[in-house]
C-alpha cells in the first residue's frame, strides 16, 4: 500500500508539472483548448479504463487460477470496445468543436481518439496485476507511465503545441504498456488454467454486463469535475477558458488527495455489512453505520484543511504559480474549491451505496446534478465571466451533495460524526488566519506549510485524525 501510495504521488506531481509548464509555453488560449481536450479525453477514457478492467480485476481477486482465461476473456471485450469508442469519438471530433464554438479543437480532438486504444490496453494489462495482488510490479508500470507522459507531453507540445501535447497524451500509455509488458515475462497469457472454485471464468458479455455500472458512476464524478469547463468555453473565450482550466488545477488538488477514500471506504462498509444481520425495521445494523461513519468522518478530517487553505490563498497562487497572465476580475479558485470538496464528498457517499447496493440513487442525483452544474457555468459565465460562473458551480455543487446526502441519511442514519464537525470549525480557523499572510510566494508557502502543522498537530493531539 505505501508503494502505491507513492506512485500516485509521483503521478500527482508529474500531472502537475505538466499542467504548469503547459500553462506557461502554451498560453492561457492554447492552454484552454488542451484543457477542454484533456477533458472530453479522459471521459472517453474512462468507457474502456473503469468498465471492463475493473471488473476482470474482481474476478482474478475472487478466482486467481482462472486469472487467464478471465484476462483471455477481458481481451475479447475490451479490444472491440476501445476500437468502437475511438471511432466514435474520433466522429464526434467535428460536432463537438462546432458546438463548443471553436473549429481550432477538431485536429486535437481528432488526435485524442486514439487514447481509447492506448488507455484500454494499458488498463486491461494492469487488471492482471492488481487482481494477483502484484502491487510492486503494479507500481512499477504506473511510475513508469507516470515519467512517460512527463516526457511525451511536454516534448509533444514543445515540437507542435496543443495537437503535439494530446498526441504526447496519446502515447504516453502505451509505453506504460510495454513496461507492463515485460513484467508480465514468462506469463502464458490467454492458456486456460483450471480454477480452485470449480466456478466458469467470466465470459466477456458478462464482464460488459458488470462493468455497465461501474463506468456510469465513475464518469458521473469525472463529468461533474469537468463539465463547468465545457460549459464555460461555449460561452466564454478561449483565454478565460484557460484561466478557468488553470484555476480548477489548483481547486481540484484535495480531490487527487483523497481519490483513494471511497476505495477504503467502501470495502470497509461492505464487510461490516456481509457480517451483521439486518434489523427486522430493515434499518442498517449499527456496525454498518458505525462503518459509515467512521469512513465519512475520516473523509472529512482529510479533506478540510486543504479546502480551506485552497479557499483562502488560491486565487493568490493563481498568479504565482501560473503567471499575471491567468489573473482575472473576482476569485475564481475559491468557488472552485468548494465545489470540488462538495464533488469529493459526493463521490464518498457514493462508494457507501456501492457497499449497499443502492446506487439508482447516486445515478439519479449525479445526473441532476451534473444538469445543474453546466447550467451554472453557461448562465453565469455569459459574457466571459469566470468568477460568476465559479460561484454558480458552487451552489449547484453544494446542492448536489446535499441532496444525496439527505437520501443517504435516511438510509443510514446520522452519519456525519462530532469529530468531522471539530476538524471542519477547525480548518476554517487555520485557514482564516492565513488570509493574513502578506504577498510573495515565499510568504504563501510558509503560511500553508504553518497551517498544516497547526491543523496536524491539534488533530492528532484531540483526537479528530487517527494515524492508523
């Protein structure tokens, strides 16, 4: 676990210093568009990425001797499938420009098709992997791809700017590919092996079947990061909407911090539900809601210092680490901020009705949600207005959250803990205090890096963070 935990590190800082250079040699119009296509890209992505490899990796978990016919099986899926979603994407290339107002996105659109088949075959790989519980080579291949795509986007963009960095987007997985290539080494890919169970390995119409929910709910929470950004670039320039782009890199931080929550939460939830029984009043039993509780609270103990501290000098960072350029009229990481906490808090209370088997309602309200969202940014982003229309995501991202988590609550009960409130009045304290800090980067630094002590320190000592 702590392997990976520093891989996703390193690809958290490797994305990011991807995203600043970009900013600086592309300029606030270019970096827009590459925005907009890394956006649309990544939903794309996640048909042939979150669908079909998720699902075979459950399978090898839950049945190791037959991991190769079930990859076999996982093939035959996913390569029609990425073939398929390449070329409709490829054909959307042209309307979706036309429709974003910009015909400048058709040669990049066009270009980032192909990630279809880069990404399904990099994830399909790794399914194997993760199912056999090889974390270090597991590692390996996502450090590696991690350090590629350092090269190949940026080199990309360098050689031939916004259509050079998605073509370096493009390629970066399959030379991720290659290395997991050759870790696999002497396996026999594709030979059947008898399974230990005596269950059929999985065919690959019922790995399409398993894999239908599983990628509707993770594009629902990638949408409802993204979506703003499409909205605002139909009504807004290209240069705001790289403003926009630059300042939601920046607001989205705590959700990359704490994408591996509903991945603990929601195991952890389903234990404690496979353990107890159910209340004759069909209420969740008390250990399931003690689950709950503990995983949103911890969820929440994470996730306030870092919106506040985001909420209070992001906007100064803006400037600082991306340039004059990117300034604009009004706060703009801040709303963004806040959203992004709404949206990450979302999709925890997500992976809880994964556990549960309620996710008709998570799948309701996202959509909604994801309505409210866009219409947020295109009404209050008229007239090129990136702040109003960061403040309208807000609201509606807030809403969202708070809707759902009024159903979720009638299920579960109260499950928002007395300490997840502490850290909060807590945060915003902290945070509050650094709205102080005089200009200069050096002085924002040494603010966010004093809050942290503070927040950690008091945490620990009172009890609201646990360190197991």
């Amino acid at each position: 676990m702590l392997l990976l935990t520093v891989t996703s590190g390193l690809f958290i800082v490797s994305g990011y210093a991807i995203t600043v250079w970009l900013a600086h040699h592309l300029g606030p119009t270019d970096f827009g568009r590459y925005s907009v296509v890394v956006a649309i890209t990544t939903l794309v992505n996640i048909v042939v990425a979150r669908g079909v490899p998720v699902a075979a990796t459950r399978a090898i978990a839950a049945d190791p001797e037959a991991a190769d016919q079930t990859m076999a099986a996982a093939t035959r899926a996913t390569l029609p499938l990425s073939v398929a979603t390449a070329v409709v994407a490829a054909a959307a290339a042209f309307p979706l420009a036309a429709a974003l107002g910009d015909d400048d996105l058709v040669l990049p659109l066009l270009v980032g098709a192909g990630a279809a088949l880069t990404y399904g075959l990099q994830a399909l790989l790794l399914a194997w992997f993760t199912g056999m519980h090889r974390y270090g080579r597991q590692a390996f291949a996502q450090s590696w791809y991690a350090l590629s795509r350092l090269v190949t986007i940026i080199g990309g963009g360098f050689l031939a700017g916004v259509a050079g960095a998605i073509a370096g987007f493009v390629i970066a997985p399959a030379i991720g590919a290659l290395a997991t290539l050759r870790k696999l080494g002497g396996r026999r890919a594709g030979t059947p092996s008898a399974s230990a169970s005596g269950r059929p390995a999985p065919t690959p119409q019922a790995l399409l079947r398993t894999s239908a929910p599983l990628v509707g709910v993770a594009a629902l929470v990638a949408a409802l990061l993204s979506v703003d950004l499409l909205a605002f670039k139909r009504v807004g320039t290209a240069t705001d909407a790289g403003r926009y782009a630059a300042a939601a890199a920046i607001a989205h931080v705590p959700f990359f911090l704490l994408r591996s929550a509903p991945l603990v939460v929601m195991p952890a939830v389903a234990a404690a539900l496979a353990g107890a029984s159910t209340a004759p009043d069909r209420r969740l039993p008390e250990a399931v809601r003690a689950s709950i509780r503990r995983g949103v609270g911890d969820a929440v103990v994470l996730l306030a210092l870092p919106t506040a501290l985001i909420v209070a000098l992001g906007d100064r960072a803006l400037e600082l680490v991306f340039g004059t350029s990117y300034a604009v009229d009004g706060l703009l990481v801040a709303p963004l901020a806040l959203a992004t906490a709404s949206i990450t808090l979302y999709s925890v209370l997500v992976a809880v009705e994964t556990a549960l088997g309620t996710l008709r309602m998570a799948l309701a309200t996202g959509a909604v949600g994801l309505a409210l969202v866009a219409a947020a940014a295109a009404v209050g982003g008229q007239g090129s207005n990136a702040s109003r229309a960061a403040w309208g995501v807000a609201v509606a991202a807030t809403l969202t959250f708070l809707v759902h988590a009024a159903f979720v609550w009638a299920r579960a009960g109260a499950f928002v803990p007395a300490r997840a409130v502490a850290a909060t009045a807590l945060a915003v304290g902290v945070g509050a205090v650094t709205l102080a800090t005089p200009p200069g980067g050096a002085w924002v630094a040494t603010s966010a890096l004093a809050a942290c002590l503070a927040y950690g320190t008091v945490a620990l000592r009172t009890g609201l963070m646990r360190l197991r």
